[in-house]
C-alpha cells in the first residue's frame, strides 16, 4: 500500500467540508540524527527528484515525503537539489531578474579567505606581525614534534561579516535617467560612484538605503570611501547599473569601515550567485533514513493521531 504522507493526517469539518487537518506538522526528534545506523548518506544526481530517489530506496515513490522528513525539508523546490537550468531559472524568478549578470556582481557578505594562502616561513612572518600587529589573529604555528614551529599558516576560521564599507553620499534630488523620468534607486541596486575628476575616479557599490537627500551604498571597492575618494567636482553622481538613471552628489561619509585597510586581501566578497550555488551544492548531498525503520514511522504517525483525536 503506498504510504502517502496527507493520507495519515487527521479530518476536520471545515464550512460545513470534511477536509485534512493540514495544521498538524510532524518532524523527527533531534536526537534521532545523532544515530549514526538510522541514517545513510545520498548523494543526488542532477535531474532526480525525491519521488525518484523514495521510489529507489523505499520502493514506494509516494514516500519522498520521508526524503524530505528526514532532511528537514520544508520548501521542495527550494530546498532540493536543481540541476542548472532549474538553478538559474529560480535564481531569476527568486530575485526578480532577467540575466543572472547582476546576482554575479552583487555581493551578499564577505568571508576570510584562509583556504587562498601558502604557508609563511618564520622569519617572515615574525617581520609581517612587527609591522602590522593586528594581522596575528589571521595566522598561526604549524608544529611537527618540534619545540619550534615550522612555519606558519592561515587559521581556519569561516569568519563572515556582512559588508566592508558603508559610505553615505548627500545628493542633488532624486536620479533621473535620459529622458529625464524619475527613478529612484532600490535597495540592493548596483551603482556606479563617476567623480569625473582628473583621474576618471570610479568607484562601486550596492544601496541600502537611498532619498533625495541622502544615498548610502555597501559593498564597496574602487574609489568610494574618503580615504581612497577621488575628487569630487560639479559633475560627480551616482549612476544606476541596470537603469542608467543618475543624481550628483556632493560629499561622501564613511559611516562604517569594518576591514581595515592592512586586512582587506584576508576577506573575498561572496556574490549572490556564489552564495545560492554554494546552498544548492550543499543540497545535493541528503541523507535517507534506514529503510529498516520507514514502517515504524508510518505507525507512529498513524498512532500520535489517534491519540489526539
């Protein structure tokens, strides 16, 4: 008998209907995962569904719900596997795009990039500390059965901070693209910092927030902040990405600098893109519970039911 997942949910009468108490929601007890012989590891292929993986292990397709279950699945189309096409199609749909062009350039956080650095010899290491003291937190000793260490290397720390810079720019009203239309910047737009200056100074960065008085950015690289800004003169702006619209601005205010200048080769933005397919990629790799003990969760189900009603 196909062990459908609703089938074993309780009934109500709702406006006068018989229907399925969809309210009820069962999940596996926590302690249930430290089990090493409950679960064994399953690593998907792209393309294949959890009805199709069920239908494999548990000979009953009707039992991807399990899958799911046993994976703290709750969104299946989000939270399974896609193969690319599927993947890309998401990400335009989820974030409201036409070209994923955009979710490669827009950073979502910042890491430390420990896995980028060879090891350093002592010596060098020692003269790098005197200079710049505060980059010892990025590395340490490397030991083999020796009252001396080898050499040193980057610590393992999956560090993230949310953005480098936040810098605020006072500007002229709001951006207007070339037909002079109004278009105000969103959160999260792409935008291009023009200086217009001597040097052609360019700078980048994503909005937080944006009025026609004030726009602040993050994510920031090039010529943004006041300590690496170019010159501001009466043709510096602010310029969309997506929509070309623009608005001068006149200063720029660094509100936050959570990178000092000396530790900004130890940290990499993570786009968007990036960051989603990292998620996606960790998707592929599910666990599936012992075919041994399906029935007995079925039973359970079927029981704690009874025992409410």
């Amino acid at each position: 008998m196909a062990e459908m997942f609703f089938n074993k949910f309780p009934t109500i009468r709702y406006s006068n209907n018989v229907v399925t108490d969809l309210t009820r929601r069962y999940t596996m007890r926590s302690s249930v995962f430290n089990d090493p012989f409950l679960f064994y590891p399953y690593d998907m292929t792209d393309g294949v569904r959890a009805d199709q993986v069920a239908d494999g292990y548990y000979q009953d397709s009707r039992m991807d719900w399990l899958v799911y279950m046993s994976n703290g699945i709750i969104d299946p189309y989000y939270q399974w596997y896609l193969q690319p096409a599927q993947f890309d199609a998401m990400l335009k749909q989820k974030y409201g795009v036409n070209s994923l062009d955009s979710l490669t350039r827009r950073v979502k956080f910042y890491r430390n990039n420990w896995y980028n650095d060879d090891p350093m010899s002592e010596a060098d290491y020692l003269a790098m500390i005197a200079e710049t003291p505060s980059l010892v937190k990025y590395w340490e000793p490397y030991y083999q059965d020796t009252p001396a260490p080898l050499y040193y290397v980057r610590r393992k720390n999956d560090w993230i901070i949310n953005t480098n810079y936040v810098v605020r720019y006072r500007v002229s009203g709001y951006p207007k693209d070339a037909s002079n239309t109004t278009i105000k910047f969103v959160e999260d737009e792409l935008v291009t910092i023009e200086f217009k200056d001597a040097n052609n100074s360019v700078g980048h960065g994503q909005v937080v927030t944006a009025n026609s008085t004030y726009v602040t950015l993050q994510h920031m690289y090039g010529n943004t902040v006041p300590t690496t800004m170019g010159s501001i003169t009466s043709n510096s702006k602010l310029t969309s990405e997506q929509t070309g619209a623009y608005v001068k601005f006149t200063n720029g205010t660094l509100l936050h600098n959570n990178i000092a200048d000396e530790e900004v080769v130890y940290w990499d933005p993570v786009t968007i893109y990036e960051y989603e397919n990292e998620l996606n990629e960790h998707n592929r790799s599910i666990v599936l519970l012992n075919s041994a003990y399906s029935s007995q969760v079925v039973n359970e189900i079927k029981s704690f039911n009874k025992k409410v009603l």
